[in-house]
C-alpha cells in the first residue's frame, strides 16, 4: 500500500461485486470479477484522483463466517481475514459491500459489528441497484445501522459520482499526488523514417529539426513536454529525438559512431521507445529488424509506428498488408501495438498519448500472486506441454518479480523439461489474459522439488 495517500478499502462478504466497484472506480479491468465467491484472494490497490483529491483504493477478499464460525475456517480463509484486517487497519475510509437484492444478511451484520468495533469511518455500499424499483430495497439495510450509505450499480454505472463525492467528504485535507519521475520516450528509427517529423506533430511545433537529408539529427535531443490523454488525464514525459541508426560498417565518421552508440544508450535508458518505421507492403527491414531486437532485448516498452501511412491514405486493404507485413517481419515485437501514422496529416498521432498512458499504467501494475497462479493453473489446463521425456514439464507455482518489464518467476520441477515452444505460448498466453499493452514478458524458471 502506498503510505503517501489515504486509504480507501472495500470490504464484504463474498460475492457481492467487490471487485466491480473497484474497476468502476479505476476505470479499468484491474480485479478479475467472477460470479465465483472467493475469486479475490490478496489485497489489490491502485492510485484514483477525484476533484482534487488523491486517494488509494484497495479491493479485499470476501470475508466469510467472521464470528461464531457455523464451521472451521479453511487456510485460505484466514489467509483472506488477515490481509482484509491489515487493509481495515490502513485504511483511512472502508467501503462496506453489500449486495441490495439480497438484503441484509446474517453476515452482513457480522461484518458490520466488525467494522463498528475498528473505529474507522464506513460507507455502505449498496451494490446491483439497477433500477429505481431495486433501489427502494435500501430501506431493509437500515438495520445495520449506518447514517452514510448510497446504491450503486456497475453494470449501468449508476451512483458512482455521488459514491465519489461522499468518499471525498470524508477524507482529510486534500493531499497531493506523489510526484513522479518524467517518463522516458525514446524515438528512434533508421534514418529518414520522419522521427523528428513525429516528434513535431506530437509537439504541435517546430522543435527538432526536419531535412529530407538521412542523418540531419546527430545526437539525441530531450525535449519536456505533458501529454493529455483521453478522459484529461496527464503524465509529464521527456521525448529524446535521435539520431538515425544505420549499420556500423556504414557509419564511416567518427560522428555517426558517435551518434549510434547515444542511440542505443537512449533506448537502454527509456521507459517507452517509438520505433518509427515506413507503411508499405514490404514489411520491417534489416535495419528495422536489428533496432527492434536492440528494443526487445532491452526490454523497453515499445510502439510501432508505421510512418508515411498517407501514401496508403483510402486504401484499406494496403493498410492491412502494411501492418500484416510488419507483424511478420517483427515477430519478437508481438507485444507492441502497431499505429498507422502520418507526420504530414497527423493520421493515428492522437493514439499515440493514449498508448503512452495505457502502458505506464501497466508498468506500475504487480499482480497478486494468487491472480498470477490462477492464469499459470488455466494455460496448463489449456494446452499441456508436449515432452518426449520420461518426466514430464510442471508448474508449482508462479509469482510477479517485476512490472516493468513484466518479469514472472516460474518455481518448476525442471527448467530444461520445458520446451521453446511451450515458453513462447506462455508468454502469448499471459499477452492475451492479461492485456499489458506493449510490454515484453519474460519468464524466469526455478527449478524446486516437491515435497
């Protein structure tokens, strides 16, 4: 949890749509929501700004048979309680969960009981009101005793503002965000693909300089600027033009050696790298090829963008073949979405800030580990790997090392059970489950003996 900021948790019994108002709140798909109870296991959080005020929101396991327990609680339930006590320990404002079509139950009261004894400010939340005629069940919550309450529903978005706006009124003073480092956008590309051509129709002006000459920008130029995405959200970065990279047996001045080597520390030091490159039918070049895997093996965010897309301007299907073609020649770039752009019309340049926001978020984004070991148990289940070995390939467990790249470490019977081509459909696997934008996912395998 992040201390910098108050703390508001969401508690309640399994099942009554938790992890829906947390991803209604953020914006965005960040718990997996099941009709299963129980799905939530560990404590996820995330960072929400509302009128001023900065504030965590952290979603909680369901607490189930919390007092005079009906039965002995299992490992994983109490595993559960005591991450949720921690986080009612933390929290600054507890949403309490609740479903209305179900009303209020024996253990709703438990929970309540429970939360009156921490001492903490609560708002009752009244999850599933979808309409007026279920939202007038309010009155049978009464009895649970809480003056501040409001009816929600996630799935038409009803009452959100008005939950904002009480969780707001209870917090302290407004606090501000933690200031945050610039992030790092390398742009780079061979020469002449339109880098510095980009980088001014991101700009909205003439900041770097643009010559129909290969080679014009020499050394790496950083330039401050905010970008605005969709929603008005803003993230301070720092875009480093640089010079085209060409092969080093043709780089005959001590200038281009110079600038290739600034290149590729620029893309060393970045966060995000815009590999620029052209739209046509032919795909990425060697060239291309070697900056890409520079990127990869670096393992930097990355975007495509396939500049020059208005010579295919009205041609859908050569838009395709473009990006097709790119997808082929590219193929360890997978993870990195592809934009048709244009410096000369500023086709597909507004997708770029959105893109840049997407993966910063997905950089600060470390999965629990029990999120992590549920899609590690479902591609198993998916695709079994082939081996011709005596022992076959297993997965114990798995967890989140890092999120920037993502970095998964794999505790496994025997590392070299594992084939090439059950590696790459992991990582595909996890590309797919998990939807990191332009990302690289690498996966580190330990072996460990079962016990």
């Amino acid at each position: 949890m992040n201390n910098a900021l108050p703390a508001v948790v969401i508690v309640g019994r399994p099942n009554v749509g938790k992890s829906s108002i947390f991803n209604a709140l953020i914006g965005r798909r960040f718990s997996i929501v099941h009709s299963e109870s129980g799905v939530t296991r560990d404590r996820v959080s995330a960072n929400l700004e509302w009128e001023g005020y900065n504030f965590q929101v952290i979603d909680t396991g369901g607490i189930s048979f919390y007092h005079d327990e009906k039965e002995k609680p299992s490992e994983g339930m109490i595993n559960i309680r005591k991450q949720v006590e921690i986080a009612i320990e933390a929290a600054e404002v507890i949403l309490f969960a609740t479903d209305i079509t179900a009303g209020a139950t024996a253990l709703d009261e438990d929970i309540s009981a429970m939360l009156r004894r921490s001492g903490k400010k609560v708002l009752l939340v009244m999850n599933k009101s979808d309409n007026d005629s279920i939202e007038r069940e309010s009155r049978n919550f009464r009895r649970l005793g809480w003056n501040d309450s409001v009816a929600v529903s996630c799935a038409h978005r009803r009452g959100f503002q008005e939950m904002l706006g009480q969780i707001v009124s209870m917090l302290p003073e407004k606090v501000p965000a933690p200031e945050k480092e610039k992030l790092k956008i390398a742009v780079v590309g061979r020469p002449n693909a339109g880098k510095s051509s980009i980088i001014n129709r991101i700009l909205n002006e003439e900041r770097v300089i643009v010559s129909s000459v290969p080679g014009t920008t020499r050394d790496s130029v950083d330039i401050e600027y905010e970008i605005v995405g969709r929603g008005g959200k803003k993230i301070k970065i720092v875009l480093i033009d640089t010079a085209g990279l060409r092969q080093k047996r043709k780089a005959d001045t001590a200038v281009e050696m110079f600038s290739i080597m600034r290149t590729e520390k620029s893309i060393r030091s970045a966060d995000i790298v815009l590999l620029v490159t052209e739209a046509d039918s032919f795909g990425a070049t060697a060239q291309d090829k070697k900056i890409g895997r520079m990127i990869h093996d670096a393992g930097r965010g990355c975007i495509i963008l396939a500049n020059k897309s208005d010579l295919l301007a009205g041609k859908e299907a050569k838009e395709a073949e473009a990006i097709s073609s790119l997808r082929d020649t590219l193929p360890f770039l997978n993870y990195a979405p592809i934009v048709l752009s244009s410096a000369v019309t500023g086709k597909g340049i507004e997708k770029i800030a959105d893109l840049i926001l997407r993966i910063d978020e997905d950089m600060e984004t470390l999965l629990p580990t029990a999120l992590v070991n549920r899609f590690f148990t479902k591609a198993q289940e998916r695709n079994k790997p082939s081996s011709t070995a005596l022992k076959a390939f297993k997965i114990y467990y798995a967890t989140m090392k890092s999120a920037s790249p993502p970095i998964f470490i794999l505790f496994v019977n025997d590392p070299v059970l594992c084939p090439e081509n059950y590696k790459g459909y992991l990582k595909n696997f996890l590309l797919n489950e998990m939807k990191f934008t332009g990302l690289p996912i690498h996966l580190q395998f330990r072996k460990r003996k079962r016990e």
